[in-house]
C-alpha cells in the first residue's frame, strides 16, 4: 500500500473512531460540560448556585464561640429560616473569613455564623454539592448503593480516557489531511 493510500486509510480509521466516540458519549459529554459551567460559575451567580461567603467579626480563633454552641445555634438558625430539621453534614471553617458554614443533610442548606457572636450571617441553598455529584458522576453511587464510589471512579476514567482519544483523533483530523497534500 503507498504511502497515501496508508495516510487515507488511517484518517479514514480515526475519522470513524472520532465520530462512535462522540455518539456513543454525547449525553455524558454534555452532562459534564452543563456542570462544569454550573460549577466554574458557582461563586459568581448572585448566590443562585451557592451563597456567597460572608465576613465575621475576627479571624482570632481564641475568641470564637464554642464549635458545640455555633453547633446549636445554625441548627435553631435553620429551623428559624426554614421549619426544617437537619443533622449537621460537615463544617466549613473560615478563619480568615471569622465565619463557619454549617451544612446539612437535608434539602442541601447552608448557615453561616460569625464564628464570634454566633450571629446568623447567612442561611441558604446549595446547589453546588448536587451539581457536582452530577458532574463527576457520585450521585449514580448514591442512588443505586455502589459502595466505594465505583462508578465514579469508572465514570471519570471513561471520560478522562475520550477525552484524550478526541484530542488525539481531533488533532488528526485537522493534521492528516494537510499531510496528504505535501
């Protein structure tokens, strides 16, 4: 086979092969994509995605509340907004902001306290945390009980691996026709 024919057979191959790929992975492509817009655009939405962070009286730690009354006083602080009961998911503490984020189990809320005075600077909606289980694949763990985090770990590797076969694939396709023609 000549050389030009060998060229043309082989874009011919990556064509094909760029073109099942992109079929095959177009919903997952765009899923990622819509979230990754969401997520790069999180703390510059109006707080639409996540609220923002808000500034406490001091960054001394000394003098901040005790973490089991800040504790209580978002767990009111949510009821208050809300007339909801959650258990406290995880804190996010801000020593240079002087505030903690407490956030909850349920319906993905946030309250952020002056560390100091244990004063209700914020409570809101995150939805940040379910735009990312979405995008880097978790919440398929969460819904169907795969331990480990399996499927992401599947997901994210899929996806990282098309992603490098398009580029390469892409670049050929704008390559190898400008090779043909020397």
């Amino acid at each position: 086979m000549s050389s030009r024919k060998q060229q043309a057979h082989t874009l011919r191959i990556t064509r094909k092969l760029h073109r099942l790929s992109g079929i095959s992975l177009f919903v997952f492509f765009f899923i990622m994509a819509i979230t990754g817009i969401l997520l790069g655009w999180k703390k510059h939405s109006g707080e639409a995605i996540m609220p923002n962070t808000y500034q406490g009286e001091t960054d001394e730690m000394t003098e901040w509340l005790p973490l089991d009354t800040l504790s209580f006083l978002a767990t009111e602080a949510l009821y208050r907004a809300t007339n909801e009961l959650s258990e406290i998911d995880r804190i996010d503490v801000r020593p240079s902001k002087g505030s903690m984020k407490f956030l909850f189990k349920n319906g993905n809320r946030e309250v952020q306290l002056d560390a100091q005075t244990g004063k209700t600077l914020s409570v809101g909606r995150r939805h940040n945390d379910w735009i990312e289980q979405v995008h880097d694949g978790s919440i398929v763990d969460d819904w169907l009980g795969i331990p480990h985090g399996i499927f992401k770990v599947f997901y994210n590797t899929l996806m990282g691996l098309a992603l490098v076969l398009f580029t390469v694939t892409g670049f050929w396709l704008w390559y190898g026709p400008k090779r043909m023609r020397r």
